[in-house]
C-alpha cells in the first residue's frame, strides 16, 4: 500500500497527444501566415519535427517523474519536471473519483481517474489527475478510499463485508434506449457546431485549394443551373447534420445512470468511455430543461445542479442525469431515488395583470433593430415593425411558462430565457432569497423571486418576475428562518 | 411594511457623494471636451447645451439625488437566525441569508470610508456575497465577529 507507483507508460503518450493537441492552433496559424517562400519550407519542416520531438521528451519525462502511494490515509503524489511537487490528499477531503476510458486506454484496459477534492473554494486545483492506471489499480483505489471514508462515518464499526455488501448494491436506475439515443441525437444542436467547423476548415485550406480557378468552375455551373447549387448545399447541410448525429451517438451511447447508497454513478460513450460519480449530498438542485426542439416531442433533459467542480472544470457543477426522456416518465424514472423530488405538480402562475410587463419587456428588447433598421432603409425599414409579432409571441410564451411552487420544503420554480427549465431545489440549499418590487411593480402590486443556490464555484438562480405581491411574500416567508414574519 | 431595523451610518451620504461628485468630474472632462471640439469645428449650438445639461443632470442626479435615496432605503437587520437586507434606488430589493448558510465575514475599507471612520462588511455564503456599506468602524466590528459567532452555531454542511 506504501510503495509509490507509477502511472501506466500510455500516460506519456496522452500527455503526448494532449500537448500536441493545445499546439495545433498556433502551429495552424504559422501555417497559414507564416512563410511562403519555398526555402522556408525546409527549416518549417525541420522546426516542426524539433517541437514534437520536444513535446515527446517532455512528454516521457513528465511521467517519469510522476509517482503516486496510497499511505497513512492520504493519496500522494509527486511530480513536476523543473519544479518538484508534491500533493498529499487526506482520504476524507477526496469528494469522489471519476472514471473515463479513452480511445487509447482501451486497447490496454486503462482508465483515467479525476479525484475531486471539497479543495478551498474557487481554487483551481481542487482535483488531481492520474491519467492512466489498470482497472484494477483504480477499482483497488476507490475500495480503500471508500473504506477509509467508511471508517470515518460509521465508526469502527464497519467490515469488509458490509462494504462488498454495499459495493454490489448499485441499482441502475436509468438506461439510454436506443430510440431515445436516436431522438436525442436528431434533435440536438449539434449541426451547427459542424458546419461552423466545416465553413473554418475550407477558409484554412485557402493555399491548398485553387479558389480563383473554382469561382470560375462554379461560376459555370451556377450560369448552368442554380438548382444544381442548391442541391449540393443540401447535400452539405445533410452531410453535417449525419456527422453530428453520429458524434452525439457515439458520445451519449450506454449513458447508464446507477445509484449506491451514498452517490449517483453516471457513465456514457462508446468510443470513449466517461464516469461521473456525484455524491448525493452534494447535490444543490434538479433541473429539468426543455428547449424548442425537444419540446414538441414531450421531451425534456435533466440536470443535477452540485457543488462539485472547480474553476478549471466546470462540467462537474452541472450534470447531465438525463439526456432525453419524455416530461411525464420523469418522475417515474427519478422516484425517490434523490434528496429532491422532481414531482410534477400545479405551478402557480403570474397574473393575468403582468402580461402587458412582460410584452413591454419583449418589445424593448426589439425596439434598437427596429429603429437601426429604418435609419438604415428608411420606409422600407418600416417591415421591421413586423418583429415586433414575433417579440410579443415570444413574451407570451415565456409569460405561459413562468411558474413556482411551494412544497414542503422544497422550492420548485419554472421559467424560460430560450430553454425553458423547471428548478426543483431544497431549503437547505437554497444560500439566499431575494424579493423585488421596482416603482412599477409596486402600482400594480407585482414583484421579483430571486432564488440562488450553489453550482461549482458560482451560483445559479431562478428568477420569477411579476407574480403577485402576496405570493412573493408567501415565498419569503417560507424561506425565512426566523420565527417573526419579515413582512 | 415591515422593514429591516436599522439604518447604515448617514456619513455614508457625504462618502456615496464624494465617489458621485468624483465621476462627475470625469464626465466635466468630457462635456468640456465636447464643448471645445464643437467650438473648433462650429457644431451647432444644441451640442454645447447638450453637454451642459448632461454635467447638470449627472451632478444633480448623482452628487444629490440617487445618494439621498440610496440611503433612505438602506436598511439591514441581524437576527438570530438569519440576516435581511434591503437596497434599491427605483427597485427595491430585499434579501434574505439564513444564518447557517453564512460561511465567513469580512469588513473592508478604502481611503474614503478610512477618512469618515466607516467600514463596509460583507457576508459570504457558499455561493453568494453580501455587502452592507458603511457603517461605523466600531459596529461593523461588532457586527462582524456578531455574525461570524451565529454562523459558527449555526453549523452544517455546505
């Protein structure tokens, strides 16, 4: 248990591939405004071989020197090439260790554990890396780790085989189907991310490709047909839109979603695999989003909002449970698996009275384009007046959509910027209430919720605008843990 | 309504129009070189009373008005269990922060609020953080290690 350890040799070629990966930018931009004259050539060449090679000794000489020991209840480790570090992580402090498996781990039944840490608040080292060790080793890891914790919480107490007991007690609680991997895929933004990448790799390849003499070519064939042009512009969008879909299979495929005792265990990917683990009581909030194009299906995506993650990774503050899974079935999936309940209940809406508040604050937001727009076309300007439809559909909707409710002790709130989401969060963590009433409001007897809770580093909130006066109160005074009414 | 007790120190008043009276300056600086500018290129005169106006507006508004009215709202209360605090100029804004979720205490102080004996505390909880501005140097000590004391009782996790 004390003898320090090594990380496995594919530890070197990732950082390898990771360095490489972070120079492709610059190396891209020399390439494109660096030099064109053909002696150049030479010493770029020669150049670019010296910087790999360099990457790869740093590389091999990183993991060299990195060496980790489980001792005396504290994770270990050493490291650092010019500065030598050494990071001693107590047992205790460990929050949890996430699992993932890349395309090289695979092959050699690797994985790459990220150990966060309940570090200082905000600091941007509050998880350690190792980048590849064995299965075994990690599984072994995560058994003392787990026991030592054990230890702690329970006392003495504690076995070795409750503790196998309770390993083995991991219910799934939720698993991808492949129509709903499907549904997801289609209906996710991902088009566009491709089809920018696409539009940026053709104006890179501005040396390599003949432009001049294909404006030509094209100029021929548009004069030949313009029907031709819009086909092979399908053909592209089509193109990227398969591409994305397979990359959000690829990456959403076994998405698996298991509970033990103390934590939710989430794992997805094909190619590559990843495992989130969140502790359950660091769970802050559930939030279930709909955006547009999932919403005509019935289909929503639920987060968990927790304290996890640092500054550096904010991927561990807001958790994909589900990706896409009918509204209803939500609560049927959840049950009481979590601290907070995702039920669906009646939410109170805003009165009838605020509507015009919230047309007014869509309108406004339209009121600099309509106004660039007829400066800059004069009378033909005046068609822009036409967004002022489109703004007042959108405020209604937003108006349809804001919601809260009051359960217990838990606060749930509904509301829509372009996605709509539906905050479920618990008083406990719930870090500060605040009520709102500008002058307006006031004569109207209307104001503002604002609940925030922690996520990460930062927080979150949900805001309500323009329910009733007394309703805003109602949910002051529920938070509110003095026994003399604030109001 | 039942508003949060007590009142921040009214020498909080001369500081916020100081700091205003300060950002005034640097829009006189502006409006002034404005008004020479439209003196050497012959702009018409709508421009020069244009920069007028807006040293006017913004004194009257922020070395006089917004001070004034900043401070009648500003109101706090410590309680036991947890601490409220009310602000706004046109929007009034209350806030609740239940003591057990207060994680630590600060109170700080730059030059201006040194000169006046005034020191603004702030009130950090995991997420969020609080300010309530000058105060008394003396009470916002008081009010510090008061509030540092409840949190410490009121104890839990995150």
């Amino acid at each position: 248990m004390s003898n320090s350890k090594r990380l496995h040799p594919i530890a070197a070629v990732t950082n390898f591939f990771k360095q490489l990966k972070e120079l492709i930018v610059p190396f891209i931009a020399f390439f494109v405004f660096g030099t064109k004259a053909s002696e150049g050539d030479l010493w770029f060449f020669m150049g670019s071989i010296a910087v790999v090679m360099l990457v790869l000794g740093i590389g091999v000489l990183n993991w060299l020197r990195f060496s980790y020991r489980l001792e005396e209840g504290e994770l270990r480790m050493e490291y650092g090439l010019l500065v030598r570090k050494k990071r001693y992580i107590p047992f205790d402090r460990i929050q949890s260790l996430d699992f993932s498996e890349g395309i090289l781990h695979r092959p050699f039944g690797l994985v790459k554990v990220k150990v966060e840490t309940a570090g200082p608040s905000g600091a941007a080292d509050a998880e350690a890396v190792l980048t590849a060790i064995t299965k075994e080793e990690a599984n072994r890891i995560q058994d003392i780790i787990a026991q030592a914790k054990g230890k702690l919480v329970e006392g003495a107490l504690d076995t070795e085989v409750e503790r196998l007991e309770e390993r083995a007690e991991e219910n799934v609680i939720y698993q991808i189907s492949s129509k709903e991997l499907l549904v997801l895929a289609t209906t996710s933004g991902g088009v566009g991310v491709v089809l920018s990448a696409m539009v940026a790799f053709l104006s890179q390849l501005d040396d390599l490709i003949p432009y001049e003499s294909a404006y030509r070519e094209v100029e021929r064939v548009v004069s030949n047909g313009i029907v031709i042009v819009s086909v092979l512009v399908f053909i592209g969008f089509l193109l990227a839109w398969v591409v994305a879909l397979i990359g959000t299979m690829v990456k959403f495929a076994q998405f698996t979603v298991k509970k033990t005792e103390r934590e939710i265990i989430i794992s997805r990917g094909l190619l590559e695999k990843r495992q989130i683990t969140i502790p359950l009581n660091r769970i802050q909030a559930v939030r279930i989003s709909e955006n547009i194009l999932r919403q005509p299906f019935g289909l929503c995506s639920v987060y968990l909002i927790s304290a996890g993650g640092s500054v550096r990774n904010t991927e561990g503050s807001k958790v994909l449970l589900l990706p896409a899974v009918k509204k209803a079935q939500v609560a049927h999936i959840l049950q009481e698996h979590l601290p907070i309940l995702a039920t669906k209940q009646p939410f109170n809406k805003p009165p009838k009275r605020s509507l015009p508040r919230y047309l007014f604050r869509g309108a406004l937001m339209v009121v600099p384009f309509v106004i660039t727009a007829i400066a800059i076309f004069k009378l033909w300007g005046l068609l822009s007046i036409m967004l002022f439809l489109f703004s007042s559909a959108w405020s209604y909707v937003i108006y349809k959509d804001a919601g809260w409710s009051i359960e217990g002790q838990q606060l749930n709130i509904q509301y829509r910027g372009f996605i709509k989401h539906t905050l479920f969060m618990k008083k406990n963590n719930v870090q500060s209430v605040s009520y709102k009433e500008s002058f307006f409001q006031r004569r109207k007897n209307l104001a503002t919720m604002t609940s925030l809770i922690k996520s990460g580093m930062g927080a979150i909130g949900g805001t309500i605008v323009d329910i009733e006066k007394e309703e805003a109160r109602e949910i002051y005074h529920w938070y509110s843990h003095s026994q003399k009414a604030p109001f | 309504m039942n508003e949060p007790q007590k009142r921040i120190s009214d020498k909080a008043l001369s500081v916020w129009r100081i700091t205003g009276a300060i950002t005034s300056v640097s829009i006189m600086v502006m409006a002034g070189g404005v008004i020479w500018l439209s003196n050497v290129f012959s702009w018409p005169a709508w421009v020069v009373i244009a920069a007028v106006a807006a040293i006017i507006l913004h004194v009257y508004l922020y070395v006089y008005l917004f001070p004034l009215l900043r401070w009648k709202r500003w109101r706090y209360e410590v309680r036991e269990q947890e601490i409220e605090l009310q602000q706004g100029v046109f929007v009034v804004k209350r806030t609740l922060v239940p003591m057990i979720r207060v994680q630590h205490v600060d109170t700080r102080q730059g030059p201006l609020l040194k000169k006046y004996g005034l020191a603004t505390v702030d009130v950090s909880t995991a997420a969020t953080v609080h300010e309530i501005p000058a105060l008394p140097m003396e009470e916002a000590e008081e009010l510090r290690q008061f509030i540092s004391r409840l949190a410490r009782v009121a104890d839990e996790d995150v």
